[in-house]
C-alpha cells in the first residue's frame, strides 16, 4: 500500500508513477484490485470440483481435519470465496450457476454445519485423549528423536573423540528409521480410532450431513451443466471422493491407502437419456467432427524445435484406441486458433512423407490449429487434421507439444513425452 504522504510531484521520467515504487508493487496491486471471484473456465471448473472434495472430506473422513483451523481458513478464502463470493454480495462476476450455490450456502447454512462436524469431531477426539492432530504428534516425535540423537553425539564427540566414529552410524540410522517407524505405528493407531468412532460421529450428526450433501449434489450438477453447456466430455474429469452416493457420477473403481481406507474415482455423469455421442458430434467448440470409430491420433513425442520454432526432432507414436478418450477429452476443453503459416513450424506440410498413418501411408495434411487448453493453466500444443486415409480410411489427427511451454502439465506427461 502507498503511503499518503508521498508527494505528487513526478519526475518527468518516472512514467507517471511515483520512483520509489517498484514495477513488482504495481503489479501487486493490479492484482490485489481484481476481484477473487472474477473466474476463467477451468477456475470454475477446478474450484467446484475441490470444493466438493473439501465437503465430502468433512462428511466422511472429518478426523482428519480436526485441530487444523488454519487449512480451513485456507479453503475458504483460496476456494470457498472465490466459487461463490461473499454471502449477501452481490457480484457481477457470478453467473447464474454460482449465485445459486450462493444462495444455496447460505441457506442451507454451510459454513457453520462445516464448523460443527469438525468441533463434533475434536470433542468426541479429546474425550478418547486425542488433543492433537496425528501429524502434529509425528512433528514433536520426530523432533525430539533428532534432538536427542544430536545431543548423544555432540557429547560423545567432546568426552570422548575417538568413539564418535563409531557413534555417528547408529545415531544416523536412529534418526532416519526411527521416525519413519513411529510415523507407521502412529498413522495406523489414528486409522483404527478413525474407524472405530467415524460411525458414531455419523450417527451423531445425521442431520448435518444430510444438509451438506444437498449441497454437494448442487456443486455436481452444476459443474455436469458447465461440462455439457462448453461441449466437454463429462469422462474426462475424474477425482476421488469418500463417497459414491451421489446423483450424476459413474463411478469408475475403488482405491485403498497403505492404511486400508477406502475411497472411489468418479467422474461426472451424462444428464439422463444423453449419452456421449449425443453431447456433441464435433470436439468441444472447434467444429472439428468427432467419429469414434475411424479417428486415430497420432503423438509426436518430445518434440523438438530449433530456436525459430520449426519442428526438428520428434517420436511418432500411435496413441492406443482405449486411451481416446483422454484425447477427446483434451480437444473437448481447447480453444482452436487457425494457423495461417503452417511451413513456418513443419517446413514439409505441403508434401509430408515422414508423418504416416497406421497403415504406413504418408498422411495428407488437410488443417493445422494452435491449441489452448481451458483444462490446464498456460498450456498449448499443436493439432494437424489430416485428410481421410485413402487406404485404411482412418481419420488421421497429429498432436504434439507446442515450444512456448515452459513445461508439460503432470497429467498430459505421459502423452507428450
């Protein structure tokens, strides 16, 4: 914040700003003043899908988020406010969906019913002497293990140098095994109290559950009605959740932890009497016609470029027909930008022989696009459409990583490298 006694006279090359004041603080504030509920797409997308997690966290598995009020402060202002604003503002940011779930939060009361599973679970926790989070407990354990492991050696160094030596390879191993052993027993002890109270808490709390399950069921249906409005492939959206018992998900399997806890990947489901091929015959927004059965999509792998952007190197491989569906769910959330010079990144597009399909045929470039993902933050990548295979009659796509990213999101590594 600038102080109001700084004066208003400017130097005649400051740019109309004051000199002590530095283009970081600027962009600062220029950040600070846009509102955190003026949302993209994929923020949307990305904030309603955590939040559901959050609650079905709380409705499930709330021991884990006892004694831990700063990680809640954190979902709040960093996923709760963004979503859905402050409840009884009005904002111009929120499109009809979110000012629902706004109302919704509110008057289903949300926060507070958050609040009391949570306080529930820490009573019910101290009662059976459970007065910090397991992770805390490790933390101090770990801590005093080190510390006393140091002090032994410290002491043993200055009373008696020669044997040091011989001291450090077990006070070494002491503080490299011994908290990972204690972290093992304690995590499995935490998991046992878990499971042998969660039932009563739930019990206990019925109600409130219910209440906030509503509300869960509304973030789902209105991240299914944002999928299916943009003409994005509901598959291609999974996470995990504790629970399975809600309308709009398919469920896909069933996953357990080293400690035996249960939870489910899903993704959200068509609307009823919908199926994928009636959401749209065309990927996403681009026009592009979809046909499942005769689509075939090429990747070249670690693609190289030289340092005018022309592709140089690169692994063509043939993406196997059951992973599609990750690729059609990737051009469903794209943007699509013609490009008018295709030679200045594939110097052979006019004659290309070294790109082929899977029958061996050179394919016969038809379209190139740059692409921008809505799914993932400053990623792009290139699509050619190729012409209908005069052989095999497959319709050839050719997709491959664009030079200006930085890096290549976690999830789409294995596509791209």
């Amino acid at each position: 914040m600038v102080s109001d006694n700084i004066s208003n006279e400017q130097p005649e090359d400051s740019n109309d700003k004051p000199e002590n004041i530095s283009d970081e603080l600027l962009e600062k504030k220029k950040e600070e003043d846009v509102p955190p509920e003026k949302l993209e797409f994929k923020d949307i997308l990305d904030k309603e899908i955590g939040l559901i997690k959050i609650l079905d966290y709380i409705n499930n598995s709330v021991f884990d988020l006892i004694y831990q009020k700063k990680l809640m402060d954190k979902y709040r202002t960093e996923i709760i406010r963004p979503l859905i604003g402050e409840i009884g503002h009005e904002s111009e940011h929120l499109d009809g969906g979110r000012l629902f779930l706004q109302e919704e939060y509110e008057k289903l009361d949300i926060e507070k019913k958050c609040d009391e599973m949570i306080l529930s679970a820490e009573e019910l926790a101290a009662e059976n002497g459970v007065k910090r989070h397991v992770q805390k407990n490790i933390g101090i354990i770990s801590m005093a293990i080190m510390a006393f492991a140091m002090i032994i050696f410290v002491a043993v160094s200055s009373l008696a140098p020669e044997a040091s030596t011989y001291v450090m390879i077990p006070m070494f191993l002491i503080m490299c095994l011994l908290p990972n052993i204690l972290r093992t027993y304690m995590m499995k002890k935490w998991q046992k109290f878990k499971d042998e109270h969660n039932q009563e808490l739930i019990d206990m709390k019925q109600e409130t559950i219910d209440d906030i399950k509503i509300f869960i069921q509304d973030i789902i249906d209105d991240s299914q009605d944002r999928l299916i409005s943009n003409k994005i492939s509901v598959q291609g959206i999974q996470f995990l959740l504790y629970s399975k018992d809600y309308n709009n998900l398919v469920f896909v399997r069933q996953q357990e932890s080293k400690l035996g806890e249960s939870q489910f990947l899903v993704h959200l489901a068509n609307p009823e009497g919908m199926d994928q091929d009636n959401v749209s015959s065309t990927y996403g927004k681009s026009g592009i016609p979809e046909d499942d059965e005769n689509d075939q999509f090429i990747i070249l792998k670690n693609a190289v470029f030289d340092d005018d952007g022309l592709l140089k190197e690169y692994n063509q491989a043939l993406l196997p027909k059951d992973e599609d569906a990750f690729v059609e769910a990737l051009l469903g959330g794209t943007k699509f930008h013609d490009i008018d010079n295709p030679e200045y990144v594939i110097s052979n597009f006019e004659e290309n022989d070294d790109i082929k399909c899977d029958c061996g045929e050179p394919v016969k470039f038809q379209d190139f696009k740059s692409c921008e993902s809505i799914l993932h933050e400053h990623f792009e990548y290139y699509l050619i459409i190729g012409q209908k295979c005069t052989k095999c009659k497959k319709n050839p796509f050719i997709i491959f990583n664009s030079p200006g990213n930085k890096e290549i999101p976690s999830g789409l590594k294995q596509l791209f490298e």
